[in-house]
C-alpha cells in the first residue's frame, strides 16, 4: 500500500512538473525545491489502514460467544505475534467479562457479543481486534451466527469478509466497527495455522 502512495505520488510530481514547464521557466530553485520537498512529505505521512503502531487484540468466537483460545490456536497466534511488526495479543477472560453489562436476575443476556468483543478490546487500549470462528461460527453469510446487520460491524463493498471457509477472521478497527479485511482457511483438521498465516498475509497487504 505505501509502495502504491509513493509511485502515485511520483508519478503526480513528475506530470506536474510536465503540464507546468511554462510555470517553471519563472520559478526560483528554492521555490522548485519546496514543492518537491512538501509532496515528499505528504507521501511520507500518508495514512495507511493499519499503523505499524497498531495494538491488536485476538478474540475467538464459539457459538457467537467469546471463549478464551483452546492452547493449539493460541499458539499459533504466538507464531503470528513474532513473525510480525504488530503487537498482537490474545484477549484474556478477564479483560473481556470485566467490562460486560450486569444481568439482572432471570434477565435476558445480551445478544451482540461481535460488538461486546470490539468494544472490550477498546477498553483495553486496543486499536484493532482479529475475531475469530470455526466451523457453524464461519459460515457463509454469517459470522459468529450473525448476519451483517446484526454483528454491530461496517465492511465495504469490496472488502469479501462474507465468504464461506471453515474457519474465518475478521481485522475489525475496535473504535469505528469497520472491517478492513478478512482471512479465511479450509485447513483446520489440526489447528488454524493456515488461517494465522492468512491473517499475517492480511496485515502485511494493509500496513
């Protein structure tokens, strides 16, 4: 992505410099070096959809409910976390049902627990939440149980997190609900190496 931002940019300065030759027969040097020096600049700072500074929490779905991640899966998050720039993280029991909302007695649970994970990563000082499933929970056209509508998430029309796999994740932004992306894998007889793997592959192609 931020290959893709300096060649646009390049590419920018130089017709820029081509359509403004008669311009540029009147410009000083300083003020030629200027502008140069401000489109570097604005290349340099270029926002991209997932900061190298970005805390990301792990989150695994099971029945739609956030269940801590069985020793197997939680390993292969642990390969994820060194084999990226990213701090990467497994949300822990603790820091999720401490911030959910009391039930009465014989009251009625909460239905959204896509959004209740999202909004518990926040809490903890994450930037980005990675939800997971396997199986009934990575269906296709739900996730978690959930449609669309229901998870309390927002995806893009060209962003494909509603396809069908056996196992599936979703890179939420834990402030907005927005889904920048989804990984998806078929290869879940063992553990979810696969899906990890797609999910760094994600990461990389979004920072």
């Amino acid at each position: 992505m931020t290959r893709l931002l300096k060649t646009a940019a390049i590419t920018a300065l130089i017709t820029g410099f081509a359509n403004s030759a008669h311009a540029f027969e009147t410009a000083t040097p300083i003020a030629l070096f200027e502008t140069a020096t401000h489109m570097a600049e604005q290349v340099k700072t270029a926002p991209t959809l997932l900061p190298t500074d970005a805390k990301i929490a792990v989150a695994r779905l099971d029945g739609g409910r956030f269940i801590p991640a069985p020793h197997n899966e939680e390993f292969d998050w642990e390969l994820l976390d060194r084999r990226t720039d990213m701090d990467i993280e497994l949300m822990q029991a603790g820091a999720y049902f401490k911030y959910l909302p009391e039930i009465a007695f014989q009251g009625v649970d909460t239905d959204n627990k896509i959004d209740e994970i999202r909004i518990a990563a926040a809490a903890e000082g994450k930037t980005h939440v990675i939800i997971y499933g396997v199986g009934p929970d990575a269906y296709w056209a739900s996730f978690g149980g959930k449609a669309l509508r229901e998870t309390g998430l927002t995806v893009k029309a060209d962003c494909e997190s509603w396809g069908n796999a056996k196992a599936k994740a979703l890179l939420v932004n834990t402030h907005t609900g927005e889904v920048l992306g989804a990984a998806m894998a078929d290869n879940i007889e063992f553990n979810i190496g696969e899906l990890a793997d797609n999910v760094g592959a994600l990461i990389s192609d979004l920072s």
